[in-house]
C-alpha cells in the first residue's frame, strides 16, 4: 500500500491509476477516468516521450548488469562456457541442466558489456584488461585449509525488532495510521483542495472542498477496489438488479470519487511549478510531486523497526500507465512498466527498512556504478549498527562494494558474475567445465573469499565473512552406471547459508 500510494504522485495525471493499485498486484485499468483528468487538470509532462530504455548503459541495467562493473564475459569464460543465467536471489537449482546452451540473455550480455567503462573508483583504471591483484595465485581445492576471518560483534543501535510501539496498536487501521500521521492527512487534504479550486476556477467552476473524513473513505474505497475487481469503475456503483454493490455508495458517491481522483495532490502546487521550470538542470527535482508522503514513510519504516543481523537489498516495481521518464522495467519481475524501487528488507520477516525509487540513469554515478551506489544509500551503520550481515544478489556483488562495507563492519555476501571487476583472473587449477557436482574451488584475496562451485552449473560466489569449506553436505542426484541416484555432495558454507536465508524473502 505504501509502495504505491506516494509513488501515485510522480504525475498527477495518473493519480487514481497508481492508487487504484495499491491494494492488489494488479491494476484495474481506468483509461476513461485517466483520460478525463489529463484533459480537465492539462498535466501532461514534456518527457513522457522518452522512452524507458534509451541507451545501452540502460539496457544492461534491464537485464541485471551494472555498466560500470561488468566488463566483456570473454575475458573469463569464452561465451559458451558462461553458465550464468539471470541475476537473482537464487542459486541455480539442481534441476537445470548443466550441458545446455548458453541462453540469449547470456549472448545479449557479452554483447553489451564490451562498452563497460573503463575508469573506476576515484579514477583509477578498472581491472577489465584482465589483470587482478592474485593473478599469481591459484585456485584451491576443498582439501586446502582456509583460515575463517575475524569475528566482528553485533552491535545494532537498537534492540532488533518492532520499537516504540503504542499500546493502543491493535488493529490494521492503528498500524496503517502509523505510515500516515495526522499531519500528514492534513497535509494531503490542504494541498488537494488548493490544486483542486485551482483546476476547477480555471473553467469558472467552483470546488466542493474536501476533508479528513473524505479523504480516509477514497483511500477506504481504493483499497476496496483492489480486493473486489470490477471491468469498470462505474460499475462499483451499478445500480442494476442484476449486479450492484452496496458498500461504495455508501461511502461516497461516484463524482465525489472522480473528483478527488482528478485533484489528489502531496505537494504544495506553486512548488511544483517552480520547480517546473527548473527541468533539465541539476536544480530539478523529480519526486518533487510526492517528496512529502516519500519522506514521511521512509522514516517511519525506521522508527517503528529495527532489523535483525541478517538483511538484503531487493528490487521491487510499482506498476503504473502512468507517463513519467522515471517508469523502468525489469526482466522476470513483472510484465508492466512500473517505477523502481530499492528497499533494504529484513531476511527474518522481510521488514522494509528503508527503500529509494531509482531516478533514472543520470542520477548514478559514472565512477562506482549504480550497484554500488544503491547499497550504500540505504545500508547506514550510523542509523543500523554494525555487525550486520548483508546477502545480495549478482547485481550488487563486488569486491570494491564488500571492501567498503567491511571498513563500515558490515559483512556481506552473495553470489558474482565471473567477468566482474575484480574478480579473480587465473585459471590455475580452476573448476574446469566437465567437473562433477561438488566439485569447488576458493581463493582468498585478503578480506575476501571467493568460490567457486559445480551444481547443475557453475556458481560463483564472493563472502567476507565465510570460510571456504567447513564440511557441509547436500543431496544431489549423480548419474551412477545407467540410473541416478541420490548422492550427499560438498556444498561451500557461502552458498548453503544465501540459500537458506534468501528463500523466505
């Protein structure tokens, strides 16, 4: 609910699109009520044009690749060794197929990393060439004895889990009421009825102001309609015997509801029109039209929680039609376009801490990479503690990243692609392509362990806090003779404790 409601406001052409969401994964499509408010509030952005994949930096960041860490695939593997599939929590399952053919995105990502950029961190050139600080090491075996890293204390700031939580907290309207103080109902309504009056006198028409009350029953009846899904929002208040709904009427009545749709506002109006015209330069400020609702959640998300030791960053989409430059898809996540979220969740219960929206390209840095940049936005050892335990997926993982949340005391862990910046380079004694399942090689390279293991295919990991082997075991189906059967196979502690700790997210 919260996801959505203040992402409603990027444009406010599309406000009872985005709210109309907020209760359900799916959208009721209202084209008639979007339209109708495009052509009665004349909102339209200049950059709805735009399309949402406008370069190649782009089109790598769609298909989980970061521009700036991931350098061509055929520095490590040539293309159809690379088993890598898509970016995500999981671990290749055991079912897969480990002789089957390199998939197109595998294809489509040799392809598109070789425009990589070749300047790192504080202009330093990157390690794309191929050259790597253990370049003269090898790979080890299982066998080969790892030293476990130091062991870091956690220490969070507060006593992980719910915080200050009123005693009156007993129902979903008490805790809802938490996201959304009074102030801030207040808030929305001041604005809503002054952009409102000043829609409706430009047509010499005059508002029927709204308040408190009026409010809480749209959001009532947003929420309603996302649980009971009609083909079209006036049949919520259908009349006819042979289908009709009693609760919406009673509520409120369908005007009133189209109309608070067409004027719902978070921001103060004369400040989006100022900042209107700031478009294009770096003064611009692109969640401008929902900065009050956007700020006001994210610090309650952190008021009313503290997270446990185990966290992860993940993506998530609001889907929305609503045209806006600032609407990205991501592959295998959702069919629709959507705006992009990255939230910082509790791998015990999956509590979202804290979350940002991506703003598009141009807000990353060409330096260190979107990846790097949006873990360190949301994982704050000032507000967090230390000690935490950070699990990511492929997208994120990088030794430049680990190093730096190390020096915060934050330890982190998650599976790499082979061709990312500093990744290990020598192919001594490296996993070869015919190895059996179990099979696993590590390096270590000071405060990082990398590691790489055969399942169905071959996984790569990175950890700073793991030690290579420590003599666990999972079952595995080998081929024996004609049949297969089940067989208990070395599994690297790395990969045993992601697999675990992600699956419940």
């Amino acid at each position: 609910m919260c996801f959505t409601l203040f992402a409603t406001h990027a444009q406010t052409s599309a406000t009872f699109d985005l709210l109309h969401s907020t209760a359900g994964p799916k959208k009721i499509t209202t084209n008639d009520v979007t339209a109708s408010c495009d052509e009665d509030l004349d909102i339209c952005d200049l950059d709805s044009v735009a399309s949402s994949v406008d370069s190649t930096a782009e089109e790598m960041f769609i298909d989980g690749l970061d521009p700036v860490l991931d350098g061509p695939s055929h520095d490590i593997y040539p293309p159809e060794e690379d088993y890598d599939s898509e970016p995500s929590h999981d671990i290749y399952p055991p079912e897969e197929d480990c002789d089957s053919e390199p998939t197109p995105q595998q294809r489509k990502r040799s392809r598109l990393s070789s425009t990589s950029s070749t300047t790192g961190r504080n202009g330093r050139e990157s390690e794309n060439d191929g050259s790597s600080g253990i370049s003269n090491e090898k790979w080890h075996s299982s066998d080969d004895a790892d030293i476990k890293p130091p062991h870091l204390d956690f220490t969070p700031v507060q006593e992980p889990g719910p915080q200050i939580l009123p005693t009156r907290c007993t129902t979903a309207l008490q805790f809802f009421q938490l996201l959304f103080p009074k102030k801030m109902w207040q808030t929305i309504v001041v604005h809503t009825n002054d952009y409102g009056a000043k829609c409706q006198g430009r047509k010499g028409k005059v508002w029927d102001y709204i308040c408190h009350k009026d409010l809480k029953s749209y959001i009532a009846l947003v929420i309603y309609m996302g649980m009971f899904r009609c083909s079209s929002l006036t049949d919520y208040w259908s009349v006819s015997e042979h289908f009709s709904l009693s609760f919406p009427a009673k509520i409120m009545s369908y005007k009133k509801f189209l109309s608070i749709s067409k004027a719902l506002h978070l921001s103060d109006s004369k400040e989006d029109e100022k900042n209107s015209f700031r478009k294009g330069t770096a003064a611009y400020e692109r969640l401008g039209k929902i900065q009050p609702l956007y700020q006001v959640i994210r610090e309650a998300c952190k008021t009313f929680f503290h997270p446990y030791q185990n966290i992860t960053i993940l993506e998530r989409m609001v889907t929305s039609q609503d045209r806006t430059v600032l609407k990205r898809c991501v592959k295998n996540k959702s069919p629709n376009m959507g705006y992009k979220l990255f939230a910082l969740t509790d791998c015990t219960c999956g509590y979202t801490w804290d979350f940002f929206i991506y703003e598009g390209k141009s807000c990353a840095s060409q330096n260190v990479g979107l990846s790097y940049e949006s873990v360190m936005a949301l994982v704050d050892e000032n507000m967090l503690g230390s000690g935490y335990k950070l699990f990511v997926d492929k997208f994120y993982t990088s030794p430049t990243l680990f190093r730096d949340l190390l020096y915060k005391k934050i330890w982190a862990c998650g599976p790499i692609w082979a061709n990312r910046t500093g990744f290990p380079k020598t192919v001594v004694n490296r996993l070869s392509k015919n190895a059996p399942r179990g099979t696993m090689r590590w390096i270590r390279d000071g405060s990082l362990l990398f590691v790489e293991w055969k399942d169905s295919q071959e996984v790569q990991m990175c950890s700073t806090f793991h030690k290579a082997y420590e003599g666990d075991t999972v079952p595995r189906k080998m081929k024996d003779d004609a049949l297969r059967t089940l067989k208990e196979v070395p599994i690297p502690a790395v990969v045993l404790d992601y697999n675990r700790l992600v699956e419940f997210i």
